[in-house]
C-alpha cells in the first residue's frame, strides 16, 4: 500500500460520512439552495485561502525572484490559481470562482452581507481571529474556518496541502442542477449560478486529484512524522468539512420551521 493509500484508507469512514452526510436528502428546493450558498461562501474562500497560502509557499511570489525548489508542483498550484482566481464569466469577462458564486447568490436571493461584512474586517491574517469573533456568521461558519486559518498561521505546507488535498469535496454540482431541474422555475433565471457550476465541473476535470496528491508526496517524501501530519490534518479538515454541514442542515427552512 503506498502512502497515499495508507492516508486514503485512515480517512476513508471520514469520506463515506460526507458522501453520505443527511444534508443531500434535505436539498430539495431553491430555498435549500439559498441557505446553503449562505453556508458554503465561506467554503469557497477558504478554499483560495488554502490554494493562496500553498502559492505562496511553492512558488516565488517575492522580489528578487528565485526558481522554485519543484516545478512541477508550482505549475500544479499556479494553474489551479489561474483557473479559480482569474476564469471567466459567461460574457468573458475575467473573475475569480468567489465572485462566480456571489454572483450566483444574488441570482437565486441569498444573503451576501455576512460574507462581505467577515472581508471587510481582514486586511491581514492576524485579523481573521478577530473577525470570526465579531461577524454574525452561519452555524457551523467559525469553527470551520478557523481550523484553516490555524494551519495557514502555522506555515506547514505538508499540514495546508493536507487539508487542500483531502478536505474538499466534489458532490455539489450535480446536485445543484438536478434540484434547479427538478424545481420547474425557468432555467433562464438560474443562469449565473449554472454557469458557475459547469464551470466547476469543467476546471476541476481529473487532473487535479493526481497531481495534489503528487504534491503530497513531494512534500512529505519519506518524513514519518509528515505523513503522520498529513492523516491527522486530512481526518481534522473532513471533520470540520462534516461539522458545516450539520450546521447548514439546522439552518434550512423545514429544520427552522419545527425548531430543530
């Protein structure tokens, strides 16, 4: 068993508990829909957070510049960057994934405030713990959130490459266009949001996967206590991952309408 299916293997009840995870029988609507964008924002800027922080840990990002120690692996994280940070929209127009989805969520109704409230309050990293502390965010918001933003604070690139690698997940396209079919609205009024997620679908592809987990192995070579690290972060970032989730699920429209 190589090291990648060692980590694979120790996190995979962690995998079946997210596939498996309530919330996908609870989306049945655009309502559902709305308070989960509300959620999953923050998700999504944690995500470029991470791909941000390996950036600047893998590649030069400083003057005067330097070759990076790995090239492969910083083609790997700037592609990821030029295809999240600067895509395009359905006019052309570039924009990062984050403003894809803000867009989106002002398509379908949901409420944008608490995520520009949390950036208006970060300039820095030092101002993040902060922040979390005095923005009203969604249930489940915070501790998810922290969790990364302490691995970014620590500088691990092992443990942040962990979290990227192992801590995603890859379910919500599919479901978001069946529900959106299913729901009889017009699609025509769904039209950023479906771009978003094609989009998605597209950029992700199957090149991704392999190559993290190449990085994975790139920067963890024969360390134990890296591999160690990188099972523990892995199990710790699907665990918060899960932890949203149940978050999201008490805050949809059937769970607030009989106080659960």
């Amino acid at each position: 068993m190589t090291r990648i299916e060692t980590v694979l293997d120790q996190i995979a009840p962690l995998h079946r508990a997210l596939r498996e995870h309530r919330i996908y029988g609870q989306l049945d609507s655009i309502a559902d829909i709305r308070v989960f964008m509300e959620h999953h924002i923050f998700a999504v800027w944690d995500f470029m957070s991470l791909l941000k922080a390996l950036q600047n840990g893998l590649t030069c990002t400083t003057l005067p510049w330097k070759p990076s120690p790995n090239a492969r692996t910083a083609r790997f994280i700037n592609e990821i960057v030029l295809g999240e940070e600067t895509d395009v929209d359905r006019n052309g127009v570039p924009a990062s994934h984050f403003e894809l989805y803000l867009e989106s969520m002002q398509e379908v109704g949901a409420d944008t405030r608490p995520i520009h409230d949390l950036l208006r309050k970060v300039e820095t990293l030092t101002d993040v713990e902060h922040a979390l502390r005095t923005t009203d965010l969604p249930a489940g918001v915070a501790p998810f959130l922290e969790h990364t933003f302490d691995l970014i604070r620590e500088g691990q690139l092992h443990k942040i490459a962990a979290a990227f690698t192992f801590g995603r997940e890859n379910l919500i396209p599919d479901m978001f266009i069946e529900i959106i079919n299913q729901s009889g609205e017009d699609k025509r009024n769904f039209a950023r949001l479906l771009y978003y997620l094609e989009r998605h679908i597209e950029v992700d592809g199957d090149e991704h996967g392999p190559l993290a987990e190449a990085m994975i192995l790139e920067l963890c070579g024969d360390d134990e206590r890296k591999w160690n690290d990188v099972g523990q972060v892995a199990a710790e970032a699907l665990q918060h991952r899960l932890g949203l989730w149940d978050g999201i699920v008490s805050s949809l429209p059937a769970a607030t309408a009989t106080g659960r």
